[in-house]
C-alpha cells in the first residue's frame, strides 16, 4: 500500500481477497480504495519469497494494482479494465517482475476470492526454480493436476511406475526425451537435435519407454496419459 495508506485498508483488501464478499463488503472497499465494485481484475498469487519488486501503484501501461501480504499468502490485485490476464503476464515477464501466477478474469470486487484461489493454483504451476509470470491458461492440465496432487501420485505411479525400477540416470533419460520429443511436437528428427543425438536414438529410447510402460504414443488415449504423468512428475519433483 502506499504510504499513510489506512490500516483499514489493508484489512479490507484482505476481506476481499479472503471472502466471502458481502455487497456492504465491496461497496465500502470500492470507497475506501478508489476502486469500481464492479470493474475487471485479476489476482497474482507470488512466492513467499523472492517477490519483493513488486509495489503498490500504476504501471507502465498504466496497470493500477494493490499488494495484500497475510497469513493467506503474498497476492497482488490488478485492474485489469479491457485488458486481459495474458496481457498483464506478457508486461509482467517483461518487466521481469519475477514468479507468479495470474488468475483469470473476474467480474467486480466480489470475485477476488475465487481470483485468488485460482491464482495459488496458477503459480503451483510455474517452475520453482524459475522467475516466469504463468497464467492459468496456459497450463490447465498442469493446473488439474497441482490441485490434485494425491490423483498427480497416483498418476506417476500408474504410468510411469516401470521406470522407477531403471537406475536414476537411464530414467531421467527416458523421461527428457519424451519431454523433449513433446516440445517438438512429435518431431524426432527436431528432439534429435535439441538432445544432441541421433533420429534414431530418439526412436529407440521411445520405443523403450513404450515397452516400459506398455503404453504406445500413437495411441491418443496413451498419449494424453504419458503427457499428464510427465507434467505430474515435473510438478511433484519440484522442490517445495
């Protein structure tokens, strides 16, 4: 918040981003705030740490925000007017404002509750080694299965359990270039050249994994599992 800015303020920004929200709720944060009750925001959900560029004001496109840190987490609200979430990511990646995760659009200020828990889930999708602004658009497989991470368990363990029985290296392997092959959208020849290896190692190694996990790529049903187990075991072997 801005300097000489109220303790009642911040205590009503933290009702909000809390809930539930109450029409009396907003109307008197919209006051107190100089903010529409029922404008278009989203949420930033940010690591506990590591975020300490980010303060209370407008931005360079003139993106007015407010920062609430509390016991329910660091979260930054956003008026967004006519833009939308991947825009506000899109300045935010390039203002390197550091790792978070942007919620959706919502409708007025008695929205940010539901802004704010789809932001936590948003940023459980980015890397935690990283310093990426994700929407939870661009990762909702991802974000499926952060929010389940007992089903994410029982996923990797399901799919990719065969490969636990491999030694730590040959696994790693395996898994990098299915990743691999997946970014280059099922290109061999381009995972090839990214891994630094021949077409046909590619070939060989997924031909291995397939056995492994008796499952087959060309198969859509197989396919979309082995994607789904990758994200899960991307995102349950990040360190917390």
């Amino acid at each position: 918040m801005p300097r000489g800015e109220s303790q009642g303020v911040r205590t009503l920004l933290g009702a909000l981003l809390a809930g539930p929200v109450t029409p009396e709720l907003a109307g008197r944060a919209a006051a107190a705030m100089g903010l529409p009750e029922h404008g278009r925001y989203a949420v930033v959900a940010l690591p506990a740490a590591g975020s300490g560029g980010w303060s209370t004001g407008a931005g360079a496109d003139r993106y007015r925000f407010l920062r609430h840190s509390g016991p329910e987490g660091d979260f930054v609200v956003v008026a967004l007017e006519e833009r939308e979430p991947a825009c506000l990511a899109r300045w935010l990646n390039d203002m390197r404002a550091g790792r978070g995760g942007v919620g959706p659009a919502v409708g007025g200020l008695a929205g940010l509750p539901a802004g704010r828990r789809l932001a936590e889930v948003a940023l459980l999708t980015c890397p935690r080694d990283g310093t990426t602004v994700l929407t939870l658009e661009q990762g909702l497989p991802a974000a499926l299965l952060a929010s389940q991470p007992e089903l994410a368990d029982r996923l990797i363990t399901d799919v990719l359990g065969p490969l636990f029985s491999l030694r730590e290296t040959e696994r790693m392997l395996l898994v990098g270039t299915l990743d691999a092959w997946l970014e280059c959208e099922g290109s061999a020849g381009r995972a090839a050249v990214r891994l630094y290896c021949h077409r046909n190692t590619v070939l060989n190694r997924l031909r291995r994994l397939e056995r492994l996990t008796a499952r087959s790529l060309s198969r859509p049903r197989d396919l979309v599992e082995l994607t789904l187990a990758l994200d899960a075991l991307r995102l349950l072997s990040s360190p917390r």
